[in-house]
C-alpha cells in the first residue's frame, strides 16, 4: 500500500470541511488541475465554492497578480494548493478578493498575497525574498500559519484595519521568521488605528535573527502575543493601543518586551539576557489617537511571573511624563525605576516566574511542523484540465454509519480521555469497523474529527495536560485520515 505522497502538506488546509456522517453521501466538490499561468488565471475566474484548484510542479507567472474574486463558503471553501507541498512556485503575487479561500503549499519567491475579504487562510507556504509577505486590508477571521518567512522587506506580515472598525480576529500561528532587519508582524498602522478593537492573535510563532527594534509591533487594542519565542532579535512592542498581552513568551538575547499606552500585561514571560520596558511618553492614552507621531505613555502596565535581566519602569526617561500605577508581582530580576509615578512592587525574588514560557525550535514551526497532510484530491488522467475544466471525485454511497462526539468536549471542561476512542489504536484495524463503506467519506469524516480536536487543542495553554490530550487525539484521527485517503487515491473505493 503506498504511503500518503508528502507528509509535509497541511491538513490544516481544510479547516472549514464540515463533518461527514458516513452514509450521508454529499456532493463531492471539482477539482481543477492546472499547469500554466494561463490555466491558474482560468481556474482562479472559475472557481466556485468546493472548488480545489491543484498547481502541478513549476513556476507560475504572469504581467501583473493573480487574482481570485470568486468566494467559497465556510462548509465549502475554495482550495488553492500544490499537487504536493512547495513543488509549485508563485512567481507573480497572489490576490484574494473573495471570501473563504484557503491557499496552501506554495512558494512565494519575492511575491506575496494580498488578502481582501474575510475568512481566509493562507497555510505550510514558503515566502521568501524582499517582497515575500502578506497583506491584510481590513478583513476578518484571517488565519496565517506554519508558514516560512525569510528576507523581506517592510513588514512582512501587515495587519492594516480600516478606521470603521472593519479588520479584526486575525489567527497568526507555527509560523517560522527568520533572517530581516524589517517588522516581521505589524498590527496597525497608524495613532489614529489606537482604538480599534483587533483583537489579533499572535501565538507559538519562532523568530530568529530578526533585528528591527520592533519584531512584532501592536498599534491597535486588545491584542494578545502568546508563547511565542524570539532568539536573537528585537522587541515585541505595544507602540498604541490597550489592553495589549504579552504572555509566556521566551526571548533569548533580544530587546525585549516594551509597553506604553494604557491595561497593558507582561505575564509568565521568561526573557535571557533580555529587558522589559515599561515607557515614559509624550501623550498620554487619551491624547493618543488624535495626536500623530507621539509617544503615549504607560499607564496601569500590569507585570506579573517574569523573569528578565532588567526591568525599567519609566524608560525612555527623556520624554516628560512619567511611566504611572504599573503593578510588579511575582517576579525575578532587576528593576530600575526611572521616570515613573506610582510604581507597586508587591514581591519579587520568585523562583519560578517564567516557568510558563516555553522554547520553540525549528520543528515545531513552518511547513515541516503543520501536523499532517492535505493531499489533493485525485486528478481524473495524468495529463493537466488544459482548458480549466473540473474532473469530479465520484464514489458511491456508503451504506453504513458512524457516530461521533466530535472533537471538543461540548458542556464540559478538561480533555476527554484517549482510552477507548474510535480513532485511537491502528489505523488499519479501525478502517476494518468501515469494512463497506466508501473510503473518500470514511477519510473525510476522520479529517473532520482530526481538525475539531486540533481547533480544540488551541484553546489550552500550551504544553498542558488539556492540550496534551486533544493533540494526541488530533494525531490518532489524522493518521486514520492518512490511511483512507491513500487507499482512496490509489484505487480503492470500497473498503
């Protein structure tokens, strides 16, 4: 039986599949292989929700970007991907003007994406070169992960929210950021962004060498930087904004973490050889969004379970008002107060501040770690569509039927136990319960479960026992995925 081809590619590509109850038997969606320009730009014109738009190797370039305006819908998303992971290269940008489009497995050399609607995912890419980046214009629900970066200039990750108030909940996560002296994540642009309610998520991200002073920079609200690690870098940043996070990072050697503006928390952070800055200002929080080019000061910053070399209160002494109210408890290291008001050191000396925080490596981040595959559905003939047509994945219905708690714990809390789960044990063994059944349903019904407990996993601290268990279940039921889907694709339609 042959193995599934590139392990590597995301199964996280298809985070919107529904979850198939075996025997329903729904419409399975076209896919369209392509492998020219001209085809991609077909396929990208034609495609409609369902739609899986597969790039045979090579490089695909045109005069301008491609662009997709067509949308998919959350149960049904367009899918753009390599027919296996990072063997098609992106030689002209990528722009997504519809909703709910997934891409995947590509290379971007000095090209980028351009994301203009909500819903969108870009996935286990590879960027790299001075315009290797993405853009985000005011869009919603985006999610950026396992995805390489490397030699960009300007910011390689934009989060640009309109002042409306339209451009939050953006997911950036496992991506892995390397070798740039520019922003690797901007979160706003601008004093008058201060208010807005982002509310992006910037977590278990890896950066190495990245030496602008501002790493990840926030200009908005209600961001949360968590568990990320920074090795040999700048800072991360809260340039505008409140009620900004920085949690359970571990930063070696680097700038550090620096905060104005006002309900700002450092916590559970673990930093070697690195500072925490708590800013003096020009302006204070209020003053902020109306005043361009200033330099809000701290108010209210709340340190808690750090441990770092040095922590200054009121740094940037020479702006005129001071640093206010910060709150220091549980922490480990030096701490100078410099322009400051009404600083509390409630306990210091804790051995276990940062205790929280743990260190990412390289195979834990990037393509390499996305967790399993998304293989491209099974072309009809070996030759490409030529004419951007779509062959459909037929299979008869399967007669029998599963039934499943899905993959998070409705209306409890904790992890449920693996003893005794459908998906746990031999993936072989398990694919004999479907004996009868069609094996595409049964591979999709098991990559279902497999995305419900991995969405199930982020919602635990890393490393906990909570996480522990939905990963281990994750794992279990993509390996069956894996199994069915190769069988699948090498003939077998029946189990």
């Amino acid at each position: 039986m042959s193995s599934l081809t590139n392990r590597r590619h995301l199964l996280l590509t298809a985070l919107a599949l529904p979850l198939v109850t075996i025997g329903s038997a729904p419409a399975m969606a076209a896919s369209v292989w392509v492998s020219s320009a001209s085809e991609l730009d077909r396929a990208l014109a034609n495609a409609s929700s369902g739609t899986t738009i597969v790039l045979r190797s090579g490089t695909y370039s045109k005069s301008g970007s491609f662009s997709i305006s067509r949308s998919g819908t959350s149960s049904a998303p367009i899918r753009i991907m390599a027919e296996q992971a990072l063997s098609a290269t992106m030689g002209s940008s990528l722009s997504l003007k519809g909703s709910y489009v997934q891409v995947s497995g590509l290379r971007f050399k000095s090209t980028r994406v351009d994301i203009y609607k909500h819903n969108c995912q870009v996935n286990g890419c590879v960027f790299s070169g001075s315009n290797g980046r993405i853009r985000l214009e005011g869009v919603q629900n985006t999610v950026i992960s396992y995805n390489e970066f490397s030699g960009w200039g300007d910011r390689c990750i934009a989060f640009n929210p309109f002042t409306n108030g339209q451009g939050r909940n953006a997911n950036i996560y496992g991506n892995y950021f390397h070798d740039s002296s520019q922003v690797c994540i901007g979160i706003g642009f601008q004093h008058r962004h201060q208010p807005l309610n982002a509310a992006v998520q910037v977590e278990r991200n890896l950066f190495v060498r990245c030496t602008h002073d501002q790493v990840v920079n926030t200009k908005t609200s209600n961001n949360v930087i968590r568990g990320n690690t920074m090795i040999g870098g700048g800072a991360f940043v809260c340039r505008f904004g409140v009620n900004n996070k920085f949690e359970n990072n571990w930063m070696e050697n680097c700038k550090g973490i620096w905060l104005s503006d006002k309900n700002c928390v450092a916590s559970g952070n673990r930093l070697s050889n690195s500072d925490i800055s708590v800013l003096a200002g020009d302006v204070t929080s209020a003053q902020t969004a109306s005043r361009e080019g200033t330099h809000p000061r701290s108010e209210y910053a709340r340190l808690s379970n750090n441990v770092a070399r040095r922590t200054t209160i009121g740094a940037w002494g020479s702006l005129h008002l001071a640093a206010i109210y910060t709150t220091i408890e549980g922490h480990n290291g030096r701490i100078d107060l410099s322009r400051h008001q009404g600083t509390q050191i409630r306990s210091t000396g804790n051995s276990s501040a940062g205790s929280a925080a743990s260190k990412l490596s390289t195979s834990q981040v990037g393509p390499s770690a996305a967790g399993g595959s998304s293989a491209p559905p099974a072309s009809s003939s070996g030759s490409s569509t030529g004419s951007g047509s779509s062959s459909q994945q037929g299979g008869s219905s399967s007669s029998g039927s599963s039934s499943s708690s899905g993959g998070s714990s409705s209306g409890s809390s904790g992890a449920p136990s693996t003893s005794g789960h459908e998906c746990v044990g031999d993936p072989a063994t398990i694919l004999r319960r479907h004996s009868g059944q069609n094996a595409w349903k049964v591979s999709e019904y098991y990559h279902s479960q497999a995305i419900d407990y991995y969405n199930t996993m982020r919602k635990y601290p890393y490393g906990s026992t909570e996480y522990n268990t939905y990963k281990s279940l994750f794992k279990a039921c993509r390996d069956v995925n894996q199994l069915a889907d190769s069988m699948a694709r090498s003939g077998v339609r029946t189990l």
